[in-house]
C-alpha cells in the first residue's frame, strides 16, 4: 500500500465492522522490507483492549436516552427508579425533570431529628412535647409564663430548642416518669431571646443546657409555678415542728374576701394554749366571739391577733403577701406590705409569747375546716423572726412580687413546683434547711398564674 498523507484519507462513512482495519508500519521489524513491515490493528483489536467492555454498542452514550438503560449501564441498578414521589423511600421528592424539589416541607422520609432549625410557633402558656417537635425551634411568644413538658411518650433520641422570644418566662417540666438535669438550680429561661436546648441522655432522661435562669448566688430569681387548691378537700400536708417567728405566703383566692364570709384557713397547725388543734392563720370571716369582723386572724389556742375592718375587701384579681411576725412581745401581721393588725383578744390563761406549733398544714386547719379556695405561692417560716418584713417582696419591679429569700435561710419554704423537678408530682420539696417536704393531698394541682 502507497504512503499517503492523513488529509488524503477518506471519510469513515458508516459503523466500522469488524474486519476493517488502520495500517500501522513496525520499523522495528524488517521482515517485510527493510523500511519495516506493515501491520493491521482491526476494531476487534480496540474493543477487546477496552476496560469493563464500555465501547460495546449496548453501552453507546446514546443508551442515556432510555432511563432504564442508563441506569443500569452505570450501575445505579433501582436507586433511582422514581422521577417523582417518596412512596418507595426517597428521601427527597424528585420535580417532573428528576432533579431534587427543593421546598423542604417534602422531606418526608428523613429520620426523627434529622431536619434541624424548622420554627415552631408557640403562642401559648403550655405545649407538650412530641415526636413531631423533634430537631425543631419552638418558639414562644406569649407575654405570660410558659411551661414546656417533655412526655415519656416521645421517642429514644428526642431533642429540640426552646426560645423565649416573649415576656414570658419559659419552664421546661418533666412529665411522669421523665427525668431532667441541669447545671442550674433552675430549669428555666434567663430572659427575653434566651433558649434552652434538651439534650436526650438515657431512657426518658435529657439535660438542659443553655441561658437557663439561676436561683440564689446571683442571676434572676425565678417564679414558674403556683398550688391550685379547690376549697373542697385539697391540701398541703406538710407536719414538722417550728416556732412561728415569721410566716410568709403568696395568694390569689377565687372570690373576694371580706368580713362577711365564713373564715378560710391559709396555714393551719396544732399550737398550744386553750385549744390548741385549732391554731392556725384565717383569711375572711368571724373566727370567734371575742373578736368581730376579722379580716385575717392568727389564731394561737389561747390569744386572737387579727386585721378587723367592717368595710375592707381583699380582692380576687390580684396576688396578695401575707406575713405573720413575732417582734419580740407580740404579732403582727402584714397585707402586701403594710402592717394591718389592729385588734386582740385573749379567751385562755396563757401569756404573749413566741408559740411553738407542729403539724403544718397549707389550706386547711387540722380537723378538716376551713378549706381554703385559692392559688398559694412561695410559702416559708422561720423560728426565729427574720430582721425586715420589707426583705420578703421585691418592689423593684411595676408590681410587688416574691424575693429570693434564699440568703434569708428559712427552715421551712415551699416553692410550689419551682424547686428539682416538684412540678407534676405529689410532692412539694421543702427548699429551706428543715427538709420537711409536703404532701400535696386530695390532688391540687399546679397553675403558671404567678404574682407578677
């Protein structure tokens, strides 16, 4: 064959077959001639050469053009079978083109907690948790105390984000059988844009970790929960043994309170004197003979120190501070600040004196009278009188609410569902050093009405 040049060659003009072959000299090998021998390389040559057989006609770049085809050429077998839907597993619903939708209210099949920073509106005081909330934002805006429960009902491996973008403080709450920790005292919000993330750490157990608020040593005080007693037969159940020096408490009752009701008892114990099983502190109401138109009487079992006013009234709508304080030679008793006792009376044998009283009871007094139809808040005594009533209320703020009293060391105080994990169960930890807790009896229940 002549040598020509390769502009000289002609066109392929078709598929090339088999036999067809591209002339090649070996100068290497001088058998044929002494300028070399020429040799044929044919198509059959290439194609076996070919890794993995991928320039066989079956596997042409033109196969792309049948789905089916190419996805089995390039070895995606049924991986990607589906052009829309998530009905078989996809993970993300593919357009009409087969290219991934991009609105990621599509995302369908991800596991639980794998779709992180989607917002959760909460507008409410109370959402409980779900398996839906998992790896989410809720966001809570109400200008009212919020409470956060984590149900035992959610799944192994649950987490989220609590923000308070509101007023409101957050509280987050074990449901029953759930446990929480944190580092805090507190298991709440710190403020405004503070968030609070809930970390799973065993079965039906998280932590807390975030701007959660502190309680006592510095930081804001926190005041998440109130004791909701029905008047009919809920109580406090609380016993131990103190010398009434201070009594404080929090309360907002269902109705008004004025001279002409029938007394309620917001503490009542066993005292000492005449009739000592009916000690207690009295709200509303004639008491007894020696005395009228009591408006909040300390009862003793031998002594009456009592606020009487004909006329007074205590109002429904608002958060009230009661104290009871022994000055050294006799009671006095404080309403929201103000020292109101005007009237005594003495029907036994016994002198003024500090009195010694057990038996402690919220909301009732110890034979079963006298139940009391109302919230009740931050209760706490001290045996020995504490030096300034005023230390018991914080003013700093538009209206009067609790102090952090921690510094004050009360023996007993009862936060009502703001101390360890008290919300939801029966039992109200005693915070102060007596470490007498009570027994919440005949089912009150806790509510996010708070002085504030």
């Amino acid at each position: 064959m002549a040598n020509k040049k390769i502009s000289s060659l002609g066109s392929l003009g078709g598929t090339p077959d088999v036999a067809d072959i591209i002339p090649i000299t070996d100068v290497s090998d001088t058998t044929g001639s002494v300028n070399g021998t020429t040799k044929k390389v044919t198509v059959a040559n290439l194609v076996a050469a070919a890794p993995q057989g991928d320039l066989v006609a079956s596997n042409n770049l033109s196969d792309v053009a049948s789905a089916s085809t190419a996805r089995t050429n390039l070895g995606l077998g049924t991986a990607a079978s589906q052009d829309v839907g998530t009905a078989n597993g996809n993970l993300v619903q593919l357009d009409s083109t087969g290219l991934p939708a991009i609105d990621g209210s599509q995302l369908t099949n991800l596991p639980a907690g794998s779709l992180f920073n989607t917002i959760v509106s909460e507008s409410t005081t109370a959402r409980t948790l779900s398996d839906s909330d998992c790896g989410k934002v809720i966001d809570c805006s109400n200008g009212s105390a919020v409470t956060i429960t984590i149900p035992s009902t959610v799944s192994a491996g649950f987490n989220c984000t609590v923000v308070q973008s509101g007023a409101g403080q957050v509280t987050i709450a074990a449901g029953a059988s759930v446990n929480l920790y944190c580092y805090s005292s507190t298991k709440a919000t710190a403020g405004q844009y503070a968030a609070i993330n809930i970390i799973p750490y065993a079965s039906n157990s998280y932590v807390l970790e975030g701007d959660l608020a502190a309680s006592g040593g510095g930081g804001a005080f926190s005041n998440t929960y109130s004791l909701d007693l029905d008047g009919t037969n809920d109580y406090v159940d609380i016993g131990g043994s103190y010398d009434l020096g201070t009594f404080s408490a929090w309360f907002k009752p269902d109705n008004v309170l004025s001279a002409s009701q029938s007394p309620y008892m917001i503490a009542g114990f066993t005292g000492v004197g005449t009739y000592p099983n009916n000690g207690g502190i009295l709200v509303s109401g004639h008491v007894t003979g020696t005395l009228s138109n009591e408006i909040i009487t300390l009862y003793t079992g031998d002594w009456n120190y009592a606020y009487t006013n004909g006329s007074a009234t205590i109002s429904n709508t608002d958060w009230h501070h009661l104290a009871v304080h022994w000055s050294g030679s006799d009671y006095e008793i404080y309403l929201d600040g103000t020292q109101v006792k005007n009237a005594q009376s003495q029907f036994g044998t016994l002198s003024k004196a500090k009195i010694p009283i057990t038996n402690l009871i919220l909301g009732k007094r110890v034979d079963n009278n006298y139940m009391f139809p109302s919230l009740i808040d931050e209760v706490a005594i001290w045996s020995t009188p504490i030096s300034s009533i005023a230390s018991l209320r914080d003013t700093s703020g538009t209206n009067p609410v609790p102090a952090d009293i921690s510094s004050l060391s009360p023996n007993g105080y009862w936060r009502m569902g703001d101390t360890g994990s008290d919300y939801g169960t029966s039992t109200i930890t005693d915070a102060g050093s007596g470490g007498t807790n009570g027994a919440l009896t005949n089912g009150p229940t806790f509510s996010t009405d708070v002085p504030t």
